[in-house]
C-alpha cells in the first residue's frame, strides 16, 4: 500500500504547481517550501525536533533554515500553501478520473488513516490531527500524508534500533540502490560520509571496496520488516476486502503521480 499512497503525497515535492504554491507564500527556493510544510503540523518550531524527527539531514542544514523560514511564512500559511499545492497538483494529474472515483478513493484512504496508532509519532500524530479537508482530492492527499509520516515515523524508529545513524543510512542506499546525487543535498560533507561508509565497514555490512555484504542485506531487510510490522494496523483495521478496492481506486492515481516524481527519487520508490 505504500507504493500507492507514497506517489500521492510526493507530488508536493515534486510537481510545479506545488512549488509555485509555496512561492506564493514568499517560501521560494526549493528547501524553504520543504522544511516550512513539513515542518508545519507541528508549529513554529526551532531545529531540534526536526532534524530528529525528519532524520536524514545534517545538522547546519536544518539550523539554516528554521526558524528562520516561519519569518516568510508562519505555520497556518505553509500548511495553506501545502495543501493548495498538492491539490492543484493532483488536479491537473487526474482531471481524467471520475469525481465519484476520487471521492470513494478519499474515503477509504481517510478510514485507513483514521487508525494510525500515534504514540510514538511525532509527524504521523501532528498530521493526523490536521483537518482533512472539504473536497475529495484534499481529503486524499491529506489522508496520504498522515500514513505516509506514520510509516517514516516507525521506520526511523526501526533504523534507530538497528543503530543506524542518519548518514550511515544514506550511505548504505547508495551502495544497494540509490544514485549519491540524489542524496549529497542533505548538507553531509565528503569526510562524513567516507566516515559513514567505514562503519558500515567495520560492522559488516559493506566490503572493503564499498559494496553491500549479505550481512548488510539482511541486516537492513530487517529494519524494512520492522517497519511494514509498524505500518500495518490501519490496514488490519480496513480490512482485506477495502484494503484491495482502495489499493484498485489508488492504481490510476499514482501511476499519474509518478509522471512528476523522478525515477531515481530519494523517496525510493520503484519506478512505474
């Protein structure tokens, strides 16, 4: 379900109209749109929580921009901005889909997100108590956004228990999968990351030359097991039947959001 739900909120990163948003609101450049909405549901906040909560960026990076960024645009105004963004966005992506078939896609998407279990997550609790919206395509992408920041939520706390830290788990994707430019923008500097890549070393995970071990692979499946086993209550609680519809209603949906997401995104999901 991940893969359906995921595509739905990234177009906030991703589509024109969604950075345009933020622009609007004096947010202009990339990483102040960034760090302001995602960062919104949880209040003006300083640097701290999120560079815990967001997990993979390093300190400075997170430091530059807030709080500075609440003196261009205050919370309420980023989660305006998001919210506008992402649902001109999806808008002009499946304008194609019938207003009942969104309308049931909202519905059972807000039904599965309505049962995230929010101990514990910090981002998943602080979006889960946004309002949801009154049109069906900002109750959709509100809905993905809570699951979405759910699920990060217990994956950080899954890399957390596998003791990984932020820049050890950057360098381990890019050694399995990911390509390093992708993720160099996250404000680690090159001694960090070759610093990353020997402890990966010396716990086994990467050879001598940098490749992946099947030590490392079963290392981190683990912490990929961890994570699905932490995301699943809302879908126990939707059930198999409603699972299955939504995931059919979602199919067309993502697949038109994976026309703005790059193939080779940080987000990580597999290209359609």
């Amino acid at each position: 379900m991940w893969t359906h739900y995921e595509p739905v909120h990234a177009v906030t990163y991703f589509h024109p109209r969604a950075r345009a948003a933020y622009e609007a609101a004096g947010l202009r450049g990339y990483w102040r749109g960034y760090f302001a909405g995602r960062a919104a549901p949880l209040g003006p906040t300083g640097p701290a929580p999120v560079l815990a909560a967001f997990f993979t960026f390093a300190p400075h990076m997170v430091a530059r921009a807030l709080p500075a960024v609440w003196q261009l645009a205050d919370p309420e105004e980023a989660l305006r901005s998001r919210l506008t963004g992402a649902v001109q966005a999806l808008a002009e992506l499946v304008y194609e889909l019938p207003e009942q078939h969104l309308a049931e896609a909202a519905d059972l998407l807000s039904a599965a997100a309505d049962e995230v279990g929010t101990a514990g997550r910090v981002l998943g609790a602080a979006n889960a108590a946004l309002p949801r919206g009154e049109y069906p395509l900002a109750r959709l992408w509100q809905a993905a956004t809570t699951l979405r920041e759910h699920r990060g939520d217990g994956h950080v706390a899954a890399l957390v228990a596998a003791d990984l830290d932020p820049v050890e788990t950057l360098a381990w994707r890019v050694a399995v999968d990911m390509p390093p430019a992708n993720l160099l923008g996250r404000g680690w500097s090159e001694q960090e990351w070759a610093q990353a890549r020997e402890r990966l070393a010396d716990r086994g995970w990467l050879t001598s030359d940098g490749q992946p071990t099947e030590r490392g692979r079963a290392g981190f499946r683990a912490v990929e097991e961890a994570t699905d086993s932490a995301a699943a209550r809302p879908w126990q609680a939707l059930g198999a039947t409603r699972t299955e519809r939504l995931r059919e209603l979602l199919d067309p949906i993502a697949l038109a959001a994976h026309r703005v997401i790059p193939p080779d995104s940080p987000i990580g999901l597999p290209a359609r």
